[in-house]
C-alpha cells in the first residue's frame, strides 16, 4: 500500500494474531470492521504483505461484493477460492491467507474458513460481524478516523516531505478539513500531485466548500467519497436508509435516542434501535455508552442528499 501509516496498534496486535501456531485446528480471524473509505482494505493488504513470510500456501483476496456493491453469491466466491488456493488440502499445501473483503453477512464467510482449515483470515467489513466471532473465534478490529499526527504522515507520504514542509500549516488544515478520513486525504492529495501550483491551504479552502461532492476524481469513479457514501447508504433498507439521512440532517453533537426519537418522531425503543443498525452498518460511532457520532463527511454527505418527503396525509409512514 503506497504511503501506509498509522494503524501501529492494529498493526501490532493483527501480527502475532495471524501468524500464530497455537490451536492450528481453528483458523485464526480478523475482523477489521468501520465506516466506508476508512482504510479496512489497506490495512489488510498492509498487514498481509508483512506475514506473507509465514503463509507458504500464499495469500488471496478475494472480494466478497460486485463492483455495484451488491452482495457476490456465496458459492460464486466459494468457486473462486477453490481455483485460486494451492493443490492439496490443509497442512499439505501450506497455510494459506485469506483477505475476504467487504463482507456482508457472516454466512458469507463462514464456508469460506471451511475451505480453507489451517489457514488464517483478514475479513474487512462495514459491519461488526458478531455473528461470525460468536461461531468462529477470532478478534474484531474497528477503525476510526485516523488522528491528527498519522494525518499528517499520511499527506506526507504522499505528497513529498519537502511539500509538506514548506506550508505545515495549509497541510494540517487540509487534514482537518478531510476530517482525517483516508480516503478522503488520499483524494485530496492526488488532486495536488496533479496541480503542483496548487497549495494545500487553497485546497482545503476549496473543498470546505463543496464536502462531500469535491472529494472526488474524475479518472476513476472509486476513488469518490460521495459515491462511497451513496453506495453504502444504498446497502441499507430504505426506512433505515432514510432515518440515516435525517439523523445526519440534524444538528450537531452527540446522537442519543432521545434525539433520534424526536427528529424521527418514533418510540425511544425504536430509535435506540435505529441508532444501534447504524451502527452496525458502520455509519456512526460509538463515543460512549448510550451516545453516538456520525463523521462530518457523512454529515455533510446526508445534508445534501434528498430526503424524501413525507406527505401530510400519512403520518404514520415515518412512526413505522
């Protein structure tokens, strides 16, 4: 992964994770799990590349959705991993990795640990997976945005330390503005690369003002974070998919289900539970027990997008 930096304490506790011999019957597994455009898949591919030494079946990624974002079939994957593991079965090919990437559901992956006993598995996925923990083992892994400092490193990285150096300031103001997300800093470094007048202090005052949409380029319609977005809300059952969209709509600050039953005019139950999907799907963060934060990228990602409407004549649509 050109550029990688940060992640040291993942870093350190996936190593020793996945390289381990002790209870070889059970395939060591690791959940890396967090919002989209979060880095889950570059830590994976980061950490795969330094205990590639200790698989001597090889390492495979295998992408567990369609370039649509829809859920790739379970056998269609499961096809795939049998072509592209080694001949022989188990400890006669050598342990093999597995990077299953942007899981869906657990029963995604459960046959695909099967397939590959002995073997150890980086499983990247918006989701928590609990589920697949609870019946597999394993360790969960959620990342956040990066902080302050691996920001820097990473805009470092990738833009050139003498660029860097010469407007320290305009650079930490592009991260903030970026709101330390990696995909976003990425797309904002490569906007740079490729306008080298361009100063990141100009940049981030460009950006402030048009988040998420300017997050984005042109060549390659990945490299988007308000695609990103449409994607993963798209993923969502439509009520969930708009109660997201109103929540982010809100006002600022802490996301509590007395909050989230007012703006969605629902039983606190029921918003407790919303807040708790959303969760799940990567699409808030917990900052402590009973109070939860949506990134400002999302934030801003949901104030532009259209909310449908909901006509006087039904007020029951947005209880239910």
């Amino acid at each position: 992964v050109p550029g990688f930096t940060g992640r040291r304490s993942q870093v350190e506790e996936l190593v020793p994770l996945l390289t381990s011999a002790a209870a070889p019957e059970r395939a060591p597994v690791a959940v890396l799990s967090g919002a989209p455009g979060i880095g889950k898949t570059a830590l994976a591919l980061h950490v795969a590349h330094l205990v590639s030494g200790q698989f001597p079946g090889g390492c495979v990624l295998l992408p567990l959705t369609s370039p649509d974002g829809t859920p790739r079939p379970t056998e269609e994957a499961a096809a795939e991993l049998r072509d592209a593991l080694p001949p022989g079965s188990g400890a006669g090919r050598g342990r093999t990795l597995l990077i299953l990437d942007d899981a869906v559901h657990p029963d995604q992956v459960r046959p695909l640990l099967t397939a590959n006993a002995g073997g150890a598995a980086i499983v990247t996925s918006r989701m928590g997976l609990a589920a697949l923990v609870a019946t597999h083992g394993g360790t969960v892994h959620r990342l956040g945005a990066l902080g302050p400092e691996e920001s820097y490193a990473l805009l470092t990285a990738v833009l050139g330390r003498e660029r860097v150096a010469a407007e320290p300031a305009g650079a930490r103001l592009l991260t903030e503005v970026c709101g330390h997300h990696p995909l976003a800093l990425r797309i904002a470094a490569a906007r740079l690369l490729t306008r080298p007048l361009l100063k990141p202090a100009d940049c981030a005052h460009w950006l402030r003002h048009g988040l998420p949409g300017r997050l984005s380029l042109a060549d390659d319609p990945r490299m988007s974070v308000p695609l990103t977005l449409d994607e993963a809300v798209g993923r969502l059952p439509p009520v969930l998919a708009e109660a997201h969209l109103r929540l982010g709509a809100a006002a600022r600050g802490p996301l509590t289900a007395d909050l989230a039953a007012t703006v969605l005019d629902v039983p606190w139950e029921t918003a407790e539970d919303v807040l708790e999907r959303l969760l799940d799907a990567g699409l808030l963060e917990e900052e402590h027990p009973g109070a939860f934060r949506m990134h400002e990228l999302l934030r801003a990602h949901a104030r532009r997008a259209t909310v449908p409407s909901v006509p006087a004549a039904a007020p029951g649509r947005a209880r239910a």
